[in-house]
C-alpha cells in the first residue's frame, strides 16, 4: 500500500521562494519612477525579462501607489481627508459653541477658523494646479 503522507522536508524542498525576487523587483520599480520612467516603459523591460505581464502590472501598480508622496502626486483622498479633518475640528468647536458664556465664544472661534482654514487649504491647491 502507498503511502499518502509526505516527508514534510520533501515537501518544503519542492516550494519556491519568490518573494526575494518580487521584493527586488518592487524596489527597483519605485526608483525608476521616482527617476521619471514612466510605467509603460518598466512594464516592457519586466515583461521582456521573463516577467508575466499581470504580475509585472501588480509590480508596477504597487510601485506607482506607493511612490505618490515623493513624485510629488496629491490624490483626491489626500485632499479630502486634510478637509475632513478641518470639518471634525469645526464641528467640534461649534458643538462647544452652543454653550453659553465663554466657552461658547471660544467654540465658535475655534469652528470658524477650521472652516476658514479647510477654504484657504483648497484654494491654495487649486492655484497651485493651476500655475
């Protein structure tokens, strides 16, 4: 009768570790988009040097989503979350400004400046679009 259970160490022997492999490609691929390559460009030279075309997409991808920041790319979810913050800050202010005496003074400053501040922030981004 043939045995169905397999030596563990045969086992382990027959997997292959890629992950050094994808971690350097990952690497390379966020300095050559910081340098100015454009992906296009990488995803020819990774699929010409053997790599299959959705992993080298997935490569890619990763690459261009993690290098935002320092390729200087704001996203939407960048400005909004500076907004949203700006909001909660100005609600929390005015929820305090409907108390009364100081207090209420003090949270209605507060609320004001954090919307005055969230229409300056966009402003500044529009204009910095624009030029």
């Amino acid at each position: 009768m043939e045995d169905h259970n397999p030596d563990p160490a045969e086992a382990l022997s027959q997997i292959t570790d890629d992950l050094d492999a994808n971690l350097h490609a990952a690497r390379w691929a966020e300095d050559q988009l910081i340098a100015g390559v454009p992906p296009e460009a990488l995803l020819d030279q990774l699929t010409g040097e053997g790599w299959d075309p959705s992993d080298a997409e997935q490569i890619i991808e990763t690459a261009r989503k993690e290098t935002r920041a320092q390729r200087g790319v704001v996203t939407r979810e960048d400005i909004v979350r500076d907004l949203n913050l700006d909001y909660a800050n100005a609600t929390r202010g005015l929820s305090v400004a409907f108390r009364s005496g100081l207090f209420g003074l003090y949270g209605f400053t507060t609320g004001f400046m954090a919307a005055v501040r969230s229409v300056r922030k966009l402003k500044r981004f529009i204009q910095s679009r624009q030029n």
